[in-house]
C-alpha cells in the first residue's frame, strides 16, 4: 500500500469549484467517540481508504483517544457508510449528528490528520477518569432542568460561535479555544458546586471531557446536552418542544453557521447592522474570522478592512512581497477580537 494514496492530491480551488458545480446530494454529519486506539496512524489509513471510496469529504482527528469527525456523506453511499460505521466494534451504534441546515456544500476533500488529542484541551487525562461523565440530557429533560432556579447553564464555546447564537441565561465565557474555557468556567463558578451545572457546545464532544473533569475538581450535579446544539434542535422540532436556543450554530465547515431560531441575535462587526453571517476576510495574507452583512461585503469587497480590499488588487507578485512584512487584522487579533478597536473604518486601515 503506497501512502500516496492516503490523501488529496488535487487543488483546493479545484475541488471547491467541483463543490459548487455539482448537483450530487451529500449528507452533512458529526460523530465523535473516545476509545482506546493502539495504533492511531494504522486506524487513520483504514478509515481514509474505506471512505474515499465512498466520496466522504470532511475533517477527521484520530488519537490514542478516539476519533473526532465532521464529514459530509453523498446520499447514495450514507447507507454502506453506516454499514461500515458499525463494522468497526468502538463505532457501532454512534450517534450521528445530521446537519439542520445543510445543501451539501459543507466540504470539498477528506483530510484525516493523526492527533495527540481530539479535542485540544491541555488536561493531563492521567490525572482522572476520562469515562467518569456526567449525565446526558435530551432536549426535553434539558429545558425542566433549565427552569429550575438552581440550574446554571454554561456555553463550553468559543466567543465568536456563541456570539451568533446560544441559550437563553447561559454563561458565554470570552476565550477563542475550548483550552481557555476550562480553568475559566471551573473559576467562575468555585462557589456553585452544589447547583446543577448543565454544559452544552455543538455536538457534545467538549461538554464529554469537560464534565469529566467538573467532576473529578469536586462539581456534585454537572449534566451535559446530549448530542449538544445540533441533536436538541432535532429533537425539539420533531417534539415540538420550547427552543430555548436563539439564534445560530456556529459550524466548522464552509457553512460557518446553521439556523436553529429566526433571531439574529448578532451584529455585523462593520457597521453595527443586524447580521450573523460569519465569513473569513478575501485577502488570504489576513483571512480572519468576522461577522460581515451583504452591504459591507460590497463596500469592502468581502474583506475585513479597506487596507486589505486594496491589499487584494495589487498584483500577485507583489502582494507576495508586502505579505512578509505588512500586518493586517488576522496578524493582529484573534478571531472576532479586533471588532472592539475600530468602528467606523472597516476595523483597521
């Protein structure tokens, strides 16, 4: 078996074009699972060979500690992919999280990339039982346990995804990584121990490991939303349950959000209007995440800032040489971070 099989080859610009054009119905779908994997990169080559067979595209994390996938399926092959799922003993079963909102276009190649964790976290694993979680909660059990006054509900996002949409009360702590979020919210709430904490986040996987360690730092009552955002939006339509969640899921692919609620609790980080559309800046020398509406997106040519637009019309030659020393907003600040430095001037000039 010659490794050069093992992964893309072809352009990205190529394959998101190819994207766009087709017509093929995809599936777009989450799952993640901890397990004991012997041999991450031998799991990693098995999986990469068995779905690019079946036109699986996406973004997939394997470790020592399980697998971690955001992937989108052609109609046609989502049952021999399940099949295949459940082929593999610590998969059969998973619960598949299926996409709210979705027309397909969510990936454009497989990448499959051996990792220490699968989600970064930066706890020592060894330190406490990983498999010691707390108690799961489907969308209706979530919202009695929600009204309880004795319930604090925490956000284990990131800022720019709960930004555009979260629960109503929760605690939305301000970090860019979920690494962040633990010391953090463990912080804020030292003297709540005894209340229920209930976490969320996208799909689940975050509130795993974190309720884990809540628990083993003394936390008595921590709950976590099972299946996280996208599972209580499809249990609540399907139901007809209150939707306590407002606004959009933030999503880590090109959609870069789903709809749960018709609010747009959000405001475009430009001109203050009304919006929750996420995008990442044209000129790919800064390609920082922001929130953009349609009128900015013309004013500053889907960029970030007028220094980048007109960064993008000089030639290509020498933007590669101004790229090396020129700073921009994505140089600067982190995700989202720079909307507080500037108003009125597309952020930074």
């Amino acid at each position: 078996m010659k490794r050069k099989h093992l992964y893309n080859k072809v352009d990205k610009e190529v394959l998101k074009k190819q994207l766009q054009e087709s017509d093929e119905k995809r599936i777009t779908l989450s799952f993640y699972q901890y397990a004991h994997i012997a041999n991450p990169q031998l799991f990693r080559d098995h999986l990469y060979l068995e779905w690019d067979e079946l036109g699986v595209c996406g973004r997939v994390y394997v470790s020592q500690e399980g697998v971690n996938a955001q992937i989108s399926v052609p109609e046609h092959q989502f049952e021999q992919f399940k099949k295949q799922i459940n082929s593999i003993s610590f998969l059969e079963g998973v619960r598949l999280n299926i996409a709210i909102e979705d027309d397909g276009k969510s990936f454009y190649k497989l990448k499959i990339k051996v990792k220490e964790k699968i989600v970064a976290d930066g706890l020592d694993d060894k330190a406490f039982d990983v498999t010691n979680k707390g108690v799961h909660l489907n969308a209706e059990t979530f919202n009695k346990l929600a009204e309880d006054p004795n319930t604090i509900i925490v956000d284990m996002r990131n800022h720019y995804e709960s930004e555009v949409g979260h629960f109503e009360d929760a605690i939305l702590p301000d970090v860019e990584t979920f690494r962040e979020a633990l010391p953090l919210v463990e912080k804020m709430l030292e003297d709540d121990k005894d209340k229920n904490i209930v976490m969320y986040c996208t799909g689940g996987i975050r509130c795993e490991k974190a309720s884990a360690y809540y628990k083993y730092k003394g936390f008595k009552n921590v709950y976590q939303l099972e299946g996280g955002i996208i599972e209580y939006a499809r249990q609540v339509a399907k139901k007809g349950l209150e939707n306590k969640f407002k606004g959009k899921n933030f999503v880590f692919d090109e959609r870069m959000g789903e709809r749960i609620s018709k609010e747009t609790i959000a405001k475009c980080h430009q001109c203050g209007a009304s919006c929750d559309t996420h995008v990442n800046c044209a000129n790919d020398a800064c390609h920082i995440l922001f929130i953009q509406c349609e009128s900015c997106a013309a004013k500053y040519e889907s960029c970030c800032s007028k220094k980048c637009s007109d960064f993008n019309k000089l030639p290509e030659e020498e933007r590669e040489v101004l790229k090396k020393t020129e700073a921009f907003n994505g140089t600067k600040f982190g995700k989202g971070r720079y909307k507080a430095h500037h108003k009125d001037d597309g952020l930074m000039e």
